[in-house]
C-alpha cells in the first residue's frame, strides 16, 4: 500500500457523502483512507463510521476540535503509507486521482513532492473550471524545490500555493514539515516550506481536485483583519528566508514571489475592507513593517504597482487602490493563492 488520504472532517454533514464516495470509485484501489472528525457537532461523526463500517480501508479518528491544521498534523502522525494525499471533507476528486499520482511515483519512488493541479466549482453548481497551473512533469521532474519553482516562474509567471498534490510521508517528518496552528493561509506557508525543503519533485498535470468554493460559512469567504494579518506574517517569514538564501539566483526569484503577492495581497484585502466600518490599524501596522520588500524585486510590473504603497503607507493607498479597482470591476473576486 502506497497511498494515505487524509481527509479532516469538521461540521460537513452536506457534503463528506460526495468526498468520501468520490474517493471510493477511484481506479486505483490500494490506499488507505484516514478520515479525521475535529470535533463536528453535526452528524459528521456518525457519516464517517458508517462509511467505515462498510470499507475495511476506511479508518476514523475522531478528537476534539483544534482546527484544520492540527487536525492536518493528525494525519501526517496516523498515516501508514509513503506517500500522503491531502483531501478536503467539502472537495471531491475525479476517479482517475490517486491512480494518476501512482503512475507517478511507481517511476521513483524518492520524490518528495508532486505538484497538483485542481478544478474549482461553485457551491450548488457543478460545473468545473481548470486552474490555469499548467506544469508538465518534465519542466520539474527530478529538480529540487527551488529549481522547480524557478522553473515553474518562469513558465508561469507565478507560483500556486496549496495543499494540492502528493507528498512522501518521511520527507514531511524529517524536515519538521506541519501545519501551524490558529493560522489562516496556513497551507500557503506549509506549501513554500515544502518547496524550500524538496531534493526531488514531479508534477501532476490533470486537474483532477476539485475544489469548492463559495461555500456558506467557509473560513475563505469570511472576511476579517485577522485572516490579513496572517497572511502578513507569513510573507515576513519568507522574508526572513529570502535574505537567509545564499543561492543568489533562487534569491531573487523568492523576493520576486514575496513582493508580488504583498502588493496583490494588500489590494484585494484593502478592497474588502475600505467599504466597511473595521478598524484597519493592525492591518495598515502589519503592511508598513516590510513594505520595503517590494524594492526588492526587479519585476517592473510589481514596482509600478507597489511604488504608492512605498511612498505613501497603507492608509493612503488602500484608499487610492479601492477607488481604482471599484471603477474598473465592481463584481472583481480576485485568487492570489
């Protein structure tokens, strides 16, 4: 057996019938199912068991709830297999998933990492929509972390960041790769340390997980400044290892990444808050602190967008970033992970 999925399940009662039965009428058979109850005060538990008691590969662990990234961290610690795939409980995959990431592996089985694609779709409509991160294998098959995300850039133009693909267990464990805890984006931080830690990646290039998005109640479609802050404090970190990086080449490609989404970053959140009556201190605070690092990048599309935010702080340009983007899209529902 190759393959652990690991599925946290919080409050999803809606929904885990379509993940776990997506993930039952897979081609490839041999993997065991991990599904985590974290706390659901639903009838989520009682679902899981029942699926369990019908499917000897089914296995649940229920524990009080801690949220996803520790519930995440669970998996890591409970699965039995190589290799570990990161599904969740409101998601589903196509059928030929897991077969399609073994095919990969079977070639060699010291990748660390392999790159996923996904199909995003609307709560109540099932129509699917490719991402637009299309990376052949052979553009990272058998590079490291950082030269696959050169590679990567500079077929792009971006990085995507996400729990999407298939990761080597032991890999995880001996880079000290978890999730950290009561931390919104957390899987943009734990992707980027993935990719830092990587001696060999491949590439899945099927758009086969499918992710919902708009979903009532979901932590994404919440707005608050707390959620901003965090995703701040995860590109100080990256700061911090970019000026640690001693490839100078690497180098510039990370502050390249870590300026481009600062900016992206700052205009979407300073859209959604501008409007509304939250008190933006902490936020304009936590920007000013490494706005600086916008400098850093030699992209000239990234410094003609994050000159004002340089030269005047946040305050001035949320304000001026709002306008502009009110006027050229009212309905705008930007992605920069």
């Amino acid at each position: 057996m190759k393959l652990s999925v690991v599925v946290p399940v919080y409050n999803l009662e809606s929904y885990i019938d379509q993940c776990i039965d997506s993930l039952l009428n897979q081609t490839y058979s041999d993997y065991e199912l991990i599904l985590i109850n974290d706390g659901s005060t639903d009838n989520s538990l009682e679902i899981c068991n029942q699926y369990a008691q019908k499917d000897s590969r089914i296995r649940v662990v229920d524990k009080k709830n801690e949220g996803i990234s520790l519930t995440r961290n669970r998996g890591i610690q409970e699965a039995s297999c190589e290799y570990i795939f990161f599904l969740d409980g409101d998601d589903w995959i196509h059928q030929e998933t897991l077969k399609s990431y073994y095919d990969i592996i079977k070639q060699d089985q010291t990748i660390d990492l392999v790159f996923g694609r996904m199909s995003m779709f609307f709560d109540g409509d099932d129509q699917l929509k490719p991402d637009e991160f299309i990376v052949e294998n052979e553009l990272v098959y058998q590079k490291d972390g950082k030269s696959s995300f050169m590679a990567i850039v500079d077929k792009i133009g971006f990085m995507r960041l996400g729990v999407r693909g298939l990761f080597r267990r032991q890999f995880l464990i001996e880079n000290d790769i978890y999730f950290k805890p009561n931390m919104y984006s957390e899987d943009v931080e734990w992707m980027m340390n993935c990719v830092l830690h990587a001696k060999n990646c491949a590439s899945n290039v099927n758009p086969y997980y499918n992710y919902r998005g708009r979903r009532k109640g979901s932590l994404v479609n919440t707005p608050s400044i707390n959620k901003a802050l965090d995703v701040y404090r995860i590109y100080a970190w990256w700061v911090g290892k970019a000026e640690e990086e001693k490839d100078k080449i690497f180098k510039q490609y990370f502050f390249n990444e870590i300026a481009e989404r600062y900016i992206n970053t700052f205009i979407e959140f300073s859209y959604q808050f501008v409007p509304s009556n939250i008190d933006m201190g902490s936020f304009h605070k936590e920007v000013n602190k490494n706005k600086k690092v916008i400098r850093r990048s030699n992209r000239k599309t990234t410094l003609h967008k994050g000159l004002p935010l340089v030269l005047f702080g946040s305050r001035i340009t949320a304000k001026l970033y709002y306008n502009i983007k009110k006027q050229k899209n009212k309905n705008a529902d930007p992605s920069y992970f």
